[in-house]
C-alpha cells in the first residue's frame, strides 16, 4: 500500500523540482521570473526606477548644431524627471558661438550708428565675437548752404536763407487772384541759400476771347475781349452785332446802336445838318435823335463818331 507519510514527503519534493526546472536550452526559473516581475514596471507606468536616457527639447533639427546639444533625465517613482545638462536655441549674441543653433555663428545682430550730418557713420556692432566700435567722420568747421549738415551739429544750413533743396509755393501776383481763373501758383527752391525763381506760376493777364477768365477776376471772355477787331477800332460797345457786349464807353460818351458816341445839339440852325455839326468836331454822324445825320434845323441831338 502507499505510504501516505512518505507519499507526502514524495510529493514536497517533486513540487520543489518543478519550481526549480531549468530545461536544457537555458529557461527561466521561478525565482528569475519573480525577480524580473518585481523590477517590471506596471502598466500605465513609463519607466523603471533608477533608469536614465538622453533627452532633447528643442527642434528635432537643431540638435548638436551649435551650442545645442542633448541632456539626460532618470527615472524615480516610475516617471521621468526634468531633462538635465541639455541646451536649446537662443537669441544670437556677439561670442562667436551659435546660440541659434542655425549653422551660423553671431548673425543678424545689426549695426552701429554715431555722428550727425556728413559725420555719420556706420560699423559692425560685432567683429570676431566682440562688440564692435562705431567712429564718427571729421565734420566742417563752417556750414555752407549746400543742404548738408556740415559741421554735424544736427542742423542743416543754419545761417542761410533757407535749407538747400528745398521747395515752397509761390505767387507774385495779388493774393485774391490766386486760384481764381487761370490763376495759380509756382513752385521755388532754394538753392544755395537763397530761394529761385517762381516757376510755373500763372498770374492775372489781359482777358482774350478762350473761354477762359484770363485776368482771375471770376468771369470769363468779359468786355471786349470777343468782339472782332472792326468792332474795337470803332469803340463798339453794348449789343453791337459783333456777337456780345464789347464794354462800356467812358463818361464823356454814351453808348448808342453798337457804338460809343458824343452827343452834340443841333441849334436850332436849320442849314446846318448833324453830319456838319459832327465834323467840326473831327468825327463823323452815326445818327441823330430825329431824321438821321441829314436832319437840319430841327430841335434834336446828333450822335458824332
């Protein structure tokens, strides 16, 4: 029969054999298993305790261009820790290094500026990673009035007339006219000091016949300015058939059929006809208040030319 005292004792070790089995080819044991179970991480957790790995959090590109290069962070309560020792691109600086990681070293920092006027200069504000040094031109001791700061004192041609170069509006004609018509103003500049001519501008000129108001005055073609020349040369004057009013006549005469005339009485001499009376007086008859230049001896008034 089975001893069941030793069949246990059987059983025990048989148990412990299985525990400890080790096939040829190099399988675990039991207690390999539970040892690499207990360092395993859980899941849900990134990493093992006391593990470490390189990191770099700046662009994929810049790394170990330049000043740029990767850290490394380690592994506590099953979770990374902040990437330690790395560097990430920053702002360019005058140290021969590249700070930007861009495969270029101290560019893109500028210039220097200093010196007024014609004394103005420029220089590197970096040179061989260290600040550059900007130095100013020699100045005049005399400024001229070409336009130019030339003794650098920040004003241009003081002392002269006006400033090189410059240009303003102009209009010798009488300030009422100015934008009125035909009227407008110039343009001078100033050359060496002193301002130029007024060029371009149109002042007030004598009205002509363009359907333009020549002398500014707001109207156009007005007084004789359309009649033909016949007409002028005959003092026309009122609605004289030369296509318009051709003015007015002066105070000693009136205007009467187109025509500026004196007016002369015929006293009451019956022989002497309007076309005499004119003629004495150098002109001729245009017409007379009754019976034309041949009225003779009536009471009337002649019309001389």
């Amino acid at each position: 029969m089975w001893n069941l005292r030793y069949g246990r004792n059987l059983f025990a070790i048989g148990a412990t054999a299985l525990l400890s089995l080790c096939i040829v080819n190099g399988c675990l044991t039991i207690h390999d298993l539970e040892g690499i179970a207990a360092d395993r991480p859980a899941d849900g957790i990134s990493c093992a305790v006391g593990e470490t790995t390189a990191c770099y959090t700046g662009p994929a590109a810049t790394e170990n261009v330049g000043a740029c290069k990767a850290g490394s962070r380690r592994c506590s309560g099953n979770a990374w820790e902040a990437c330690l020792g790395e560097v990430t691109p920053a702002a360019e600086i005058c140290d021969s290094v590249d700070n930007d990681c861009d495969g270029m070293v101290d560019e893109g920092i500028g210039d220097l500026t200093c010196g007024e006027g014609l004394c103005a200069a420029t220089a590197p504000s970096c040179v061989a990673g260290k600040p550059g040094q900007c130095v100013a031109f020699p100045g005049s001791a005399v400024e001229t009035c070409d336009g130019v700061d030339d003794n650098c004192d920040g004003t241009v041609d003081e002392g002269c007339g006006c400033v090189g170069g410059s240009s303003q509006s102009c209009y010798s004609g009488a300030s009422s006219t100015k934008g009125v018509g035909a009227c407008k103003a110039g343009v001078q500049v100033c050359t060496a000091g002193d301002w130029g001519p007024c060029s371009g501008e149109v002042t007030p000129k004598k009205e002509v016949c363009d359907k333009v108001d020549n002398d500014c005055d707001g109207k156009a073609d007005e007084g004789d300015a359309c009649c033909s020349s016949s007409c002028v040369s005959r003092d026309a004057c009122g609605s004289d058939g030369c296509g318009g009013g051709c003015g007015s006549c002066d105070s000693d005469r009136v205007c009467h059929k187109g025509y500026c005339v004196w007016t002369h009485g015929h006293n009451g001499d019956p022989s002497v006809s309007c076309s005499t009376i004119c003629a004495w007086g150098t002109s001729q008859c245009v017409d007379a208040t009754t019976g034309g230049c041949g009225t003779k001896g009536s009471q009337g008034t002649c019309y001389c030319w």
